[in-house]
C-alpha cells in the first residue's frame, strides 16, 4: 500500500510539473511581451510572480528575471530598487555586460559617484568599443565638479502645481506668464484606465491662473476634449502670442505600438479649437512628441527616434514658409546637441536659445538639462546647467518667464518632498552684498563707539557711518554693489586712523564682508622706529634702512592731519657737542627721505637729542642672550656697572635709537611756511 501511495504522488507529480511549467512559461511570456510594449507597471508584477518559482528550476533565467526587474524600475525612475537589482543580476554573473552599466547608471542616480566610477571603468574594460564606459567616468568626474561648485540658481518643489502623482512638462501660456499647462496623471485626468508604464492614471493637461495676489490657482483640467483624451496628452509648448498649443499625444491600444504624434490648437475665445496632426513622418512606427515653437513661429522644435538621428532619441526641427503654414522637411540638429544618447524636451528662449535635458553629455547622473547658443549654421557647445537646477535623478521640461531669469522645470529627484516627477520653481537669485565689522582699541580691546567709517568706491561712490555703542558699523546692499573696490578709512579722535580695502571685483555670490578694525592709540610718549643703523660717525640714511620708514610713512598718509617729531638719540660715549650735531644731521636725513616720499616737510620736525635722553625699557628685552627688564633705565652709570664689555655694548646699541611722537592732531596744509620748519636741538 505504501508502495502504490508513492507511484501515485510521484505520477500525479509528473501529471502537473508539465502544466505548472507550461503556465509559468505563459505568465514570463506575457511578462516579456509587456515590456517590450513599454507596459512596464505591468510587466513588473507579472515578473514577480514568476521569479520565485522560476529560480529554483533554471537559475540563468531566475537571474534574467531579476536584469529584467531592474529595467522596469529603471524605466519607472525607481532607481534605488533598479540598482538593487541590477546589483543582484551582476552577482549572478548576468551575461550581457550592459548590467554592469545599468548598475553603475543607478549607484550615480543614488549619488554613489564613487562605487558607479568604478563599475563604469568596468564596463569600459568589457566593452571596449562602447562609448558609454568612457562617457560614464567623465560624467561621474563632472557630476562631483559640479557638485562642489553650484551654479547661481535657487530653486523650490512647486507646491502650487504638484500633486501625489508625476506633474511635469511645464509651459507658460501667456505673454504675461501668468497661465501654465502642464502634464498630470492625477486624480482627474480624462479616463479611468491605468497607464501599464507608469500604473498611474493617463496624463492629461492642466492649467493655473496667477492671481493679483501672485498665488495661482488650483489645477484644474485643460478641457475635458478635444484636447484631454483617454490617451496620454503632455508636454505642451505655446507660441508667444498664446494662440497655438502644441502637445503630444501617445495613443494605447493593447498590444500594439502606435508610437506618439505631434498635435496643434488654436485658441477660440476662452477654449481651445479641436486639434489637428503635425504631420512631419508618414512612418507609423516612428515616435514624434515633445514640440518647442520657435519665439517668431517659424521654426518647430521636436524628439523623434526617426532614421537618420545620432543616438536613440534625438532633437530635430522643422521649418516653415509662413506663420499658420505646413512645417516641413525635418531635419536633425545633428552634433554637437545630438549624441549617441537621448536629448529630449527642448526649449527655445526669445534670443534663440535652446534648452533640452540629455543623457548623453556629461552630467550629475540620468537626464540634466543643457543649453545651448545658434552659431551659424550649427550651435555652441552644450553647457550644463549645473546644480542645483540639474540633480542625480531626472531634471527636463523647463520654461522661462519672458525676459526674465526664472521659470519652472520638472526633475524625479527624490527630494524636497518630491513624489516621482515634479515641477519645481527657479530664478537667478540676486548678487548682494553688505559690509560690517566692529571698532575696537588695539591695546585694550574694547569697543569705540562714535568712529567714523567711511567708504570710498572705486565707481566714485561715498558713503559714511559711524560706530554704535557696541562699536559696530554696517554698510547695506544698496551701498556695497557689484565690481566695484572699495577703501575703507576709519577714524577717532586721539587714535591713528585705519585704512582697509575690499572688493566685489568677480565675486559671483551673494557675500557679508566683515572687516573688523583695531585703532591705536595715539601716545604721549616717543615711539620707536624699527633699526635703523649709520656708519660710524655719519648720518647718511643707507639704502638698506629705507624700508624700515615704510610704516611710518604709511602712517603719515593714513593720517593727514598730524604733525610729528622725529627724534635720534646717540649712546652716551663722546662729547655732547659731537653726538647733539651728529644725532642732529640723522634726524634731518630721516625728515629728508620722507619729504622725498611725498610728505609735507611742514608735518615733520628734526630733533637730535645727542646722548641726552637715555633710553628707557618700557618692555622687557632680550638682545644678544643678555636681558634688559622693563623699568631700567639705560644712564651712563648703568651701562657702566654692566659685568661684561659686550653688555654693555649691547645697552649702548639700545640706546642709540630714533624715534617719533605726535606734536599736533590738527594740522591743516599752507598752515605753515615750507621755507620755515623748525629743526630743533635737544637741551
């Protein structure tokens, strides 16, 4: 009995393995042929249901399943499950190498720029003859290049236009922009069918109104037909009178590709005029959609796979003899806009300008937008928009107010609380800048209040503050403009003015200058140059030392309004007639080079004191291992009780010195006779 039990499980077993097979083959048949229609929602769950039976009996066609997973993904822009997958089918040993691009293609759209390099090189080194290894390192180099230098624009999700859905494909449709039509496959989209690409609705257009308030509208419907079908309606472009929509339609049948036409409105009254074809191909088969109306009408912008382009989809124009005539002979824009990728959504700007989101030239990761200038016959190179208008995910469709740097464009980052696609907002923020900083004693540190800052730019423009009771001062944007160098002086009674200088000169950001001051007091006591040294028993300045007079000079201009006393000073050895007349002569000579440098000689008075005032050490020094402490006073009597001839060399050395202090804050220019400044004596 046994025995019979197990030949009828092992006969009933072999009764159904067939059908189970046979089914499963169905159900990956119908799998296989949803995707090669592009019903990739659809073909998603019916690959799931197959996988996990399937992987037991055939593990190649188990990993097969999985390459497939991840194209659906790919193609629903789900890019963090399409490289979970696609990692899945490389460590399965996939067979086509393309699996190792798609992988990499995801880890970049994941901002694993790194990780997708490094597959990127492996695929170059598979294939060697395919362009996309190479193009995948250079896109990863200039994805982190642009990372690390954002472009001007900021850039906001669109509350106003997007919904739980993919909203896209934005289009003003006015002179004034104040209406937009966009794409939608929201609740409310004409028909009750789900897309079997997306599992979303169909997409219809939309429409907002801008207020007088500048809040638009809430969405509603373009029309419920002629122009809103059961099919896919999008991508709309209107030409600059607001009279003509073109959209694309993408007709669905079951099983059959119908591909997707080109079709054009005219406005009647408050609605729009049944559509007609944009009739530019008679092949069925080819796809045609995405039109940009050329500002003048004349020219109509579109993607096609037709034969004849560079790469899978690519940008063609066609032409026209008349506004409301036949657009004809289409052609390919060609290189450099076209590549071996995709370029698709194109825009053209009043000045010519075209715009279009590409995968084909180097960027952040799936479609950025790119635009380029006419030259001729042909275009310059495509630039990339950079971020944070282009990101790692898709970014394409965008439209420009008139005359103005700002717009809308839709992007699939996974961002911002973004869902699938979404239309965000951009404009060209503006460049301003501010100055600001704080005044404070440079001995003490404390704030000083009532200084008087004034800023001087090199456009001819002055402006002036004055510091508050924290001792801040602020200049605002109206006041610090671009390209434009400013000087910046800074004054306070008993303290030497400051001078400071800043530019605006190429900076291409938004910036707060901050420039904080320390004045110095302005003492009662001589102040010490830095060494200045004389051959023995002359006074001539040596070219060596002349350097050393630069801060003093600096001084004296920074502050035109002093009159000072420059003071020499000899050691005490030799007579006082000798050192009065040679300290004397030093002084002048040091008055003489600053007159030769531009300062009034009225400012300055010689005194050569001889060996008549000794030195007093306001600091502790250390000269030469021997050290002075602050207090001593460096007399004859001193020095000569010093334990060692070069100690007492070296306190000599100190003592000859030269010095200047402040006699006057008020000087005014012609106050006094050039051909009479006092030169005095030390007594």
């Amino acid at each position: 009995m046994k025995k019979l039990f197990i030949l009828i499980i092992i006969s009933f077993t072999a009764f159904l393995i067939p059908d189970e097979a046979s089914a499963q083959n169905r159900r990956l048949e119908r799998a296989d042929q949803a995707f090669e229609m592009r019903q990739y929602n659809e073909a998603l769950e019916l690959y799931r249901r197959a996988y996990n039976r399937v992987r037991r009996n055939d593990r190649r066609e188990g990993i097969r399943i999985l390459f497939q997973q991840g194209m659906c993904y790919k193609y629903l822009n789900e890019s963090r499950r399409a490289e979970t997958f696609f990692r899945r089918a490389v460590r399965g040993n996939y067979p086509d190498p393309i699996a190792i691009y798609y992988f990499a293609e995801a880890l970049m759209q994941n901002e694993k720029y790194e990780l997708a390099k490094e597959q990127f090189q492996l695929y170059a080194e598979k294939v060697p003859d395919d362009w996309r290894g190479p193009h995948g390192v250079a896109s990863v180099e200039k994805a982190l290049h642009l990372m690390e230098n954002p472009g001007l624009y900021e850039v906001n999700l669109e509350r106003s236009f997007n919904s739980r859905m993919n909203d896209f494909g934005p289009t003003f449709a006015d002179h004034r922009s104040s209406i937009v039509i966009f794409t939608s496959s929201r609740d409310g989209a004409v028909g009750s069918k789900t897309d079997p690409w997306t599992g979303q609705n169909f997409t219809s257009l939309f429409v907002s109104f801008l207020d007088r308030r500048g809040d638009w509208s809430t969405p509603a419907l373009l029309d419920e037909g002629p122009i809103n079908t059961v099919f896919n309606e999008g991508a709309p472009s209107v030409n600059a009178s607001g009279t003509e929509l073109y959209f694309t339609r993408c007709q669905a049948v079951p099983d059959i590709d119908m591909g997707c036409r080109i079709f054009k409105s005219r406005r009647d009254g408050a609605n729009w005029g049944e559509p007609r074809e944009v009739v530019l191909v008679s092949d069925s088969s080819v796809s045609i959609g995405q039109p940009a109306i050329s500002h003048d009408d004349m020219r109509l912008y579109f993607v096609s796979n037709m034969p004849g382009g560079v790469g899978g989809k690519d940008i063609w124009v066609a032409e026209r003899e008349s506004p409301g005539g036949d657009f004809k002979n289409p052609r390919n824009l060609g290189e450099p806009i076209n590549t071996p990728g995709d370029e698709m959504f194109p825009y053209v700007r009043e000045d010519g300008t075209l715009y279009f989101a590409s995968n084909g030239h180097p960027g952040l990761g799936g479609l950025d937008i790119f635009f380029s200038q006419p030259q001729g016959n042909s275009w310059t190179e495509p630039e990339n928009m950079g971020t944070p208008v282009n990101s790692p995910g898709d970014d394409f469709g965008i439209t420009f107010r008139r005359g103005e740097d700002s717009g809308y464009f839709s992007s699939a980052r996974s961002e911002r609380g973004a869902r699938g696609d979404a239309i965000f907002s951009f404009y060209l923020a503006p460049v301003e800048f501010t100055l600001q900083g704080t005044i404070r004693d440079d001995s003490t540190k404390r704030v000083i209040p009532g200084a008087q800052i004034q800023l001087i730019g090199s456009d001819g423009s002055f402006a002036q503050a004055e510091s508050t009771d924290q001792g801040e001062f602020y200049f605002d944007k109206t006041r610090i403009l671009q390209n434009t160098s400013y000087e910046i002086l800074v004054s306070k009674e008993r303290y030497f003015n400051a001078r400071g200088q800043e530019t605006t000169m190429g900076i291409v950001r938004s910036r707060d200058f901050v420039y904080d001051f320390y004045l110095e007091p302005i003492p009662y006591t001589p102040i010490e140059l830095p060494e200045i040294l004389y051959e023995f028993a002359r006074w001539e300045l040596l070219p060596q030392y002349k350097d050393s007079l630069n801060g003093l000079i600096n001084t004296l201009k920074d502050n035109p309004d002093i009159v000072i006393e420059l003071a020499s000073h000899t050691d005490s050895r030799g007579t006082h007639e000798l050192n009065d007349t040679l300290s004397q002569r030093r002084a002048q000579t040091v008055v003489d080079y600053l007159v030769e440098k531009g300062i009034a000689p009225q400012r300055m008075v010689a005194v050569g004191y001889g060996k008549r005032v000794p030195r007093t050490i306001e600091n502790t020094i250390v000269r030469d291992g021997f050290t002075f402490t602050a207090g001593t006073v460096l007399t004859e009597e001193y020095i000569n009780r010093l334990p060692s001839e070069q100690h007492r060399d070296v306190a000599h050395q100190l003592n000859r010195r030269t010095e200047f202090r402040v006699l006057d804050e008020d000087y005014t220019p012609g106050e006094r006779d050039p051909g009479n400044v006092p030169i005095r004596r030390g007594d």
